[in-house]
C-alpha cells in the first residue's frame, strides 16, 4: 500500500505513512502500487487539469483521492466548484455533521471551528473567547454528484462543504477549506484524523 501526498515541494520523501511527491512529478509516478492520493489544499490546478485523464483512470481503477482547497478548475468528473460564504459571525461558520464518514469518525465538528495561536487544549468556550473562526472552511459546493454523500455543511445557509462520491470503481472525498492535516491534533482532540485519512486512501 503507497499512499501519496502531492504538494508544491520539489523531492520525494517518506514520513508517517505517507510518500510525499512535488505534484509536477506526478505524471512520473508508477501509479501501480499507489491506493490513494491527497492533494494538498495550495496544488496547481491548471496543472491537475492538463492531466485529468491521467487522475481520472487512476480513480476510476479503484484508486481514493482527496482534495482540499477551493476547486475553481474541474480536473476531475464529479467536481463542482468552490462559492464563497458570505458571513458576519462565527456561527455563519459554524459545521453540521449531516452524515458519519471514517474520515472524520469520533471527531466533533465543533473543535474544527476554532483556530488560536494558544498550545495546549482549552475548552471549546475559552476557545471559542480567544480563538478565530473560518480556517476549517468558509464556502460550500452546490452542483454535486447525484449520489454524493455530503458529510458537513456549513452555517445556517447549510451549503456543503465536505462531500464524498463514487468515480468508477473508486472514490473522491472533497474538503472545500484549508488542508485538512491542518486540523489534526492533540490540542483540539483531532489527532486520530491523520491515520483516518490514510487508512480511507489505503483502501482499494
């Protein structure tokens, strides 16, 4: 099982399960062995799109992407792309968890609305005192896939912002925010989503 993490970062490398590659490179990559791709949140798009058929086959053989960010180029059929929230408070932010996914399995949808430069874990109302609200996400996606499993919506406007559909015989999970490896950590009670996210694109 190889799992890769596209960045924006010349050189290959492994660490924690993960085998990071710059995403130029990706065209390069034997793809044989590979169960999952996650594409950081910053990738070039432009680029994604040039190689729409090589990402496609990959899913539609089997093989999990993720994509994080804000999708304004469609590289991949099923994707719909990135509208921006208009909001005045932190409750126009807010998340619903709308159905259960194993990426985001035991984790509270609260403790990804708060981000502060404070270590060490608070309660969510010191959090919620100090804290900025909006990294996780500040958009949604409308147009998705018939059988798309909308996991979060967000605010009261309930516009999805983590979404996950069939391509073929594998599957695409869509996260409309910053990098979700951002929000993984013992601070905010999230550490179990990083072997999540590799255990989801470890299947295929």
């Amino acid at each position: 099982m190889t799992v890769l993490r596209a960045v924006m970062v010349p050189g290959a490398v492994e660490s924690d399960g993960w085998r990071h590659i710059d995403l130029y490179d990706l065209p390069q990559v034997d793809l044989t062995e590979v169960t999952g791709i996650y594409l950081a949140a910053d990738v070039d798009q432009e680029f994604l799109t040039q190689n729409r058929e090589l990402l496609g086959r990959f899913v539609f053989e089997g093989g999990r992407v993720v994509v994080n960010g804000h999708v304004q180029r469609v590289f991949l059929d099923g994707l719909t792309r990135w509208r921006k929230l208009e909001f005045r408070k932190p409750a126009d932010l807010a998340l619903t968890r709308v159905s259960e996914h194993p990426v985001w399995a035991g984790i509270d949808p609260q403790a990804l609305l708060y981000s502060t430069g404070t270590p060490g874990r608070l309660s969510f109302e010191e959090i919620s005192r100090i804290g900025v609200a909006g990294f996780y996400g500040r958009g949604y996606y409308l147009d998705l896939p018939g059988d798309a499993q909308i996991v979060h919506t967000i605010g009261p406007t309930a516009g999805p912002i983590d979404y996950a559909y069939r391509l073929g015989a594998g599957q695409v999970l869509v996260h409309g925010g910053n990098d979700l490896l951002q929000f993984a950590g013992a601070d905010r009670g999230t550490s179990s989503l990083t072997g999540q996210l590799l255990s989801w694109l470890g299947q295929r």
